[in-house]
C-alpha cells in the first residue's frame, strides 16, 4: 500500500460552519491513504484520473468534489480523546461527483471532537466505466469498513463498534453497504479483506433512497441506471428494496423544506425497515432544506446528538 498522504487543517480556509465548530488545539493531523493496495478492480484498459473542482468560488480551498475518482481514499480524522468507537462517513454528490475535501468535513471533526475516529471515503463513480457498474461504490464501501476495523489497534477503537452515516446520495450507498454488506462485490486482496463489512449502526441523512417514481433523485437515478431503466434494475439498485433482517439499527433524518432529495426518500426506507422489524428511528425538522446545518438560532442543532444517542443504545 502507498504511504499515507498527511495533511494539516486549515481553518480559516475552511467553511463558515467548520468555524464554529470547538477543535482540540492540538489535534493530531489528518491521515490519508488510498484503500487498495495496488489499482482498484475492474479498471483494465481505462485511462481514469483524479479530477477535482471547486463546490463554489467563495469556498475555500479544501471546498472541493471530486467528479472522476481513479484512486479512492479514505481520511482519519483522529479522535480528540477516542471513546472506543468509529464512525465511516459517506459523503454525497449525486453520483455525479464525491463532495469531500482532504482535510475533513466540519461534520467529520465534530465527531472527532466527541471521541470518534472518524473516516471519511472517497469513492468510485458508476460513469467512469469501472468493471463492476453500479457497484462500483459499494466495492470501495465494503473495502474501507474492512481497513478500519483492519486498523483498530492502530486507532484506538473496538472494531465490533464501527457505525457508518451518509448523506444524499452517500446516504444511498450507505443504506446499500448496511443492507448489501453480504454481497461480495470483489475477490479478497489482502488479509484486511477477512474482515466483516456490517456496520454496528447505520444513519441515513437526506438520503437518496429510492430510484422509482417522482421521489427519485433525477441525477443519482441517471447516474447509476444510465439508459437501462428497467423495472427489474430500478428495484435492484432502490435502497428500500429487499432488506435483509440482519441490517443494522438504522437511524434517519431529513429536513420536510428539502429541495433537492424528496423527504419521501426517508419515509420510505423507514417504512421499509419498520416492515423488515429493523431496529429504527426517523426525524423529519421542518427546516434544514438539502443538508441539516450545524447549527440552528445560535445553538448546536441536535441531529448529532440524537444519532449518537441512538447508535449507543445500539452497540456503538
């Protein structure tokens, strides 16, 4: 495996939620390292690269997406003072693009400052013709939940307590690593890869869900379905379809003003862990529109506390 890429944050580049968020003075600097061991499966004859862009002009430099992916990695944030648990973010985009920089999302080092290592993936996208098709992501999902429990002791946690949460789009390949984790989506490469890939507790944050009807996400259903739109292939790739009852505790939230991911992407998929007798809970906020803020009127809003209240009384 390369040698990991180590990279110091820079706050005042960051976003204006980020600063708000209390960091430890002397957190200990984010790791990065591509999560396999030599080129990703099925990338034969294709000439991919790394292509990154600015989320907008005001943004600050580490404010990027990534909308080609040859080489997916993943970033440790390290816990401030490390509980025994970690957490694999997902973040979204789409699948259009990867919304995640190099130095950790505000998301990403709020957790760390409540104690948990947190990972943020990198991940493959379906439209740059990688063997494995809609898969593609969920091969890089699986593949990182095996590295870091692989990495435990390294990190300081308990690989048994290892909860993953997405958003938008990541919240669709979330739900699909907590439902699909028994689908082998490759061959074993290393001994990382005799790992388990279930995560101990799943969260669904405005999640894409559904790829059928007026609910569904226009970009992630064109990006994952391309012109082969048909009903067999809709259910295959729909996160509320056939889960199994070994899925995860899975907790979801969403804001009812969202315009981007219909709310009904949410009440779907707790319908359908409700009727699979799924551990779960959903939060519906009257506001938050596509992404629930860190904060809300001056105060923490409290989506973070009421997953990581949930994912305690389930293991994490």
């Amino acid at each position: 495996m390369a040698l990991p890429e180590i990279t110091r944050r820079t706050l005042l580049a960051g976003s204006a939620a980020a600063a708000t968020i209390p960091l430890p003075a002397l957190a200990a600097p984010v790791e990065r390292f591509p999560i396999w061991p030599k080129a990703p499966p099925g990338g034969e004859g294709l000439r991919i690269q790394d292509i990154s862009v600015k989320r907008s002009a005001t943004g600050g430099p580490d404010d990027i997406a990534w909308t080609h992916v040859a080489t997916p990695m993943l970033n440790v944030i390290p816990a401030a003072s490390p509980n025994g648990a970690a957490i694999l973010i997902i973040p979204g985009g789409g699948y259009v693009r990867v919304a995640v920089g190099r130095e950790g999302s505000s998301q990403a080092h709020m957790f760390a400052a409540r104690g948990y290592t947190v990972f943020e993936l990198l991940y493959r996208l379906p439209h740059d013709g990688w063997a494995a098709g809609v898969d593609v992501s969920l091969q890089d999902a699986q593949r990182a939940m095996r590295l870091i429990r692989a990495g435990a002791e390294k990190w300081r946690f308990d690989p048994a307590r290892v909860a993953t949460i997405g958003f938008s789009a990541g919240g669709h390949l979330t739900a699909r690593l907590a439902s699909r984790f028994a689908l082998k989506t490759y061959d074993p490469v290393d001994a990382a890869d005799t790992q388990p890939t279930r995560p101990t507790v799943a969260g669904l944050f405005f999640p894409v869900i559904t790829l059928a009807g007026p609910a569904a996400h226009g970009d992630s259903k064109r990006e994952l379905l391309g012109k082969d739109v048909t009903p067999e292939r809709i259910a295959r790739y729909s996160a509320e379809t056939d889960l199994p009852a070994d899925m995860p505790p899975t907790f979801v939230a969403c804001a009812a003003n969202d315009p981007v991911v219909s709310p009904a992407n949410s009440l779907m998929i707790f319908a359908a862990l409700q009727a699979a007798k799924i551990p779960s809970e959903l939060h519906v906020f009257e506001k938050g529109g596509h992404g629930l803020p860190m904060k809300e009127a001056g105060q923490d809003h409290p989506w973070p506390g009421l997953f990581e209240r949930f994912a305690r009384n389930h293991g994490l």
